[in-house]
C-alpha cells in the first residue's frame, strides 16, 4: 500500500488528497513522523524543495573535486 500512495504522489505531487489519505495510513502503520511530514506538505514547500533540488544539482554539476 505504501508503495500504491508513493506511486500516485510520484504522479502527481501535488494531490492534497493523497498527502492526507497517505498520512492517515502511515500513522495506523506506525509511521508516526512521516505522517506528520505528510500533514506538514503544502504546494509551496514541494516548489520550493523541488527549485533547491535544481540549485543544488547545478552546484554539483560546477564541482570540480580535481582542486
């Protein structure tokens, strides 16, 4: 099941039902903390961890561990 919910979110990120429903089932499986990831989820900080994610591959990309 858990890999159902991350499947659909992989899909589409950002589906506010499919954050809760998957929070709620995490934390009757005992996955107490990623539930609470999953409430704490807004469009805003999936935009803003996905425009890191970009800067931070492009600072990768420029690394150059020959220095």
């Amino acid at each position: 099941m858990k890999e159902a919910f991350q499947a659909a979110l992989k899909e589409n990120p950002y589906d506010k039902t499919t954050h809760y429903a998957y929070a709620d089932w995490l934390e009757e499986n005992g996955f107490d903390e990623e539930a609470a990831v999953q409430r704490a989820w807004t469009e805003e900080r999936q935009k803003e961890a996905e425009a890191f994610m970009v800067e931070y591959a492009s600072v990768l990309s420029g690394y150059d561990d020959a220095d």
